[in-house]
C-alpha cells in the first residue's frame, strides 16, 4: 500500500490537508527560489507535488522487490515536504554543520561560474561553462582564448571569485548575437573539437575547414599590406626596408610615433591570444591522444595509467582503464 500526502501519516500535522506550495516551502525551496532583494519566489510548477509522486513510486517499487524476494509486503509513506527536503542537496548539512543559510541568489549559484542566463540580440539564452574545459571552448567561441588562461578565470575557484565581471564580459558578447546564431556557433566549435577527438564526426567539415582558411587569407592579405607599408614608411623615414615596428616608432614623428607605438600593443596582445588559443588546442590533442592510447588497450596489451605515488606508469592488460592509485 502506498500512500501520499501533505505531511505523512503520522507527527503532529498528519491530519492536516496537504498543498504542494505549502509542502514547497516547508521543504525549503521556496526560500532559496527568487532574487535576493526581493521576497521568495515559486517554481513555475507544481513540483511539490511531482516530487511527492515520484519519490511514492520509487518506494512502491522497492516494495515490489522487496515482496518479491521476501513475501512480505510494505507499506510506503511518501510526503510532499519530506519529497522537496530530500532535494535541498546539501543546505540542512550546511546549516547543522557550518551555521550558513543559503539564500536567495537569483539566476545563479554563487562561486559557480559562468553559469547564468545571458541577452541575445533577440531574447536570452542559458549558459553553463563552468567545468575547465568546457570554459576553454567558450573562450575560444568568443574569439578570447586568452580567458581561459587569465589568472582571474583559468580554473574553478578563480572563476567563482570573479564571477560578476566574467558574466558581465560574457553578456557583452552574447548580446551582439541572436539567439539561434549564438547556439548554432556554440553547436559549432563543439562539434569541431570532436571532430579532432572522434572519427566519423564530419557534419562540420566543410564549416570549420572554411573558417581556418578564411583566418589564413585574412591574415595573408594583411602581412602583405603591412610589409608594403612600412617598407615604404621605412624609406621615408631613412630606415631600412627591413625595420621592425619599435624601430618605426622610435624614428616617427608626433603623432604617428604614438599611433604605432598603439599598433604594436594591439600586434603583440593578437600574438598572445593566438598563442593562448594554440595551448587550448595543444591540451586538447593530448586528451584526446590519452583516450586513443586508452582505447587501445586491447589491441596493444598495456596502457598508461597513475601508480600509488601519482606518477604515470603503464599498466599491462589486467590493469584496464582503471587508474591504480585507488
């Protein structure tokens, strides 16, 4: 038998009637549900009331088994409020353990980032990049690969403490785009690590191999350009046909000294991002190439794992993909 209600059958409120607003907030999500100035907010369903089924069939069927191995039949008691707690992960424990109460914190967990609802040109879109490497291939789809190796957002913690200005930085971006075009470029450079990872993974092929030659030819047109220019400022300036940018500035006068001087900032900072986004990419070859080796295993017999002491060591065929130092 099973049965479901506001407060469960037995306790000081079993006969009262059962609500799943109430059963919501009694389990404590409607008080961590809103924006932080302002007062609780709800779930735009009734989850109260779904958790309560839920957990009442996952009782009735360890019922079922139970019977099945034993007899014996059981009675499940599911209630709205208990269903909800059970889903408040971890706050009782930081409560009891710690004294903090979770609050309110609107579209986001705070210290978890980016993770947020960002604008589009046309609506808003939900992103959520806050593992590592999923955070490097955003990056790289805002064309700041540098990002991802900055101080201030290169791993978890880092990205938590700074997670205002990096949502403001990602907001920045994302506006600039519409809604379908920001997934369909997300949906993109996803499927184009995968097509280094994984055989088979053509769909964006022809996309990706025109992207890299668009940025070659650009940057081709550009080196040309530029030589021609100051090969021709170089002369002007009774330098030789040879010089570097440092050399124009220094012999220029006022105001095109600064304004090279400028150019040569914005040159090296492009260098720097190209170089971030090869190690990204460098990273990925080698995650990939462990999983390849990994894969492998039976065919070649031995693969690399970590030994008790951390260090990388190969393991024969017995070993597996299980790493040893458990």
């Amino acid at each position: 038998m099973a049965r479901v209600s506001g407060y469960g059958q037995t306790g000081p409120y079993s006969q009262r009637a059962g609500y799943g607003g109430i059963g919501e907030a009694m389990g404590g999500l409607r008080y961590i549900v809103g924006e932080p100035d302002r007062p609780p907010s709800r779930v735009g369903i009734s989850i109260g009331d779904s958790l309560a089924g839920v957990h009442a069939c996952m009782g009735i069927l360890a019922a079922l088994h139970h019977r099945e191995r034993t007899g014996v039949g059981q009675l499940v008691d599911a209630a709205i409020y208990e269903s909800v707690l059970n889903m408040m992960e971890s706050l009782v424990t930081e409560y009891d353990q710690l004294g903090h109460v979770r609050e309110r914190s609107g579209a986001i967990l705070p210290r978890i980032a980016p993770s947020n609802v960002y604008p589009t040109r046309d609506g808003i879109v939900m992103i959520g990049a806050n593992q590592d490497t999923v955070f490097a291939r955003l990056c790289t789809a805002m064309q700041t690969p540098a990002l991802a190796s900055d101080t201030r957002y290169r791993d978890h913690e880092a990205r938590g403490t700074h997670q205002q200005e990096l949502d403001a930085i990602i907001a920045q971006w994302t506006a600039t785009l519409g809604t379908r075009e920001l997934l369909e470029l997300l949906l993109f450079k996803l499927e184009e690590e995968q097509l280094m990872l994984a055989a088979g993974r053509s769909r964006w092929l022809a996309h990706a191999t025109r992207e890299v030659e668009l940025v070659l030819d650009q940057i081709r047109t550009t080196e040309v350009i530029r030589a021609a220019q100051a090969q021709a400022a170089a002369e002007f300036l009774r330098l030789p046909p040879d010089a570097s940018l440092a050399q124009l500035a220094d012999a220029a006068p006022l105001p095109w000294s600064d304004l090279l001087q400028d150019h040569r900032k914005a040159f090296m900072a492009l260098t720097a991002e190209v170089t971030a986004l090869a190690e990204v990419n460098r990273g990925l070859l080698t995650t990939g190439l462990r999983a390849a080796r990994e894969t492998m295993l039976a065919v070649t017999g031995s693969v690399e794992t970590y030994g008790r002491t951390g260090q990388s060591v190969t393991g024969d065929r017995r070993a597996r993909l299980v790493d040893e130092a458990y």
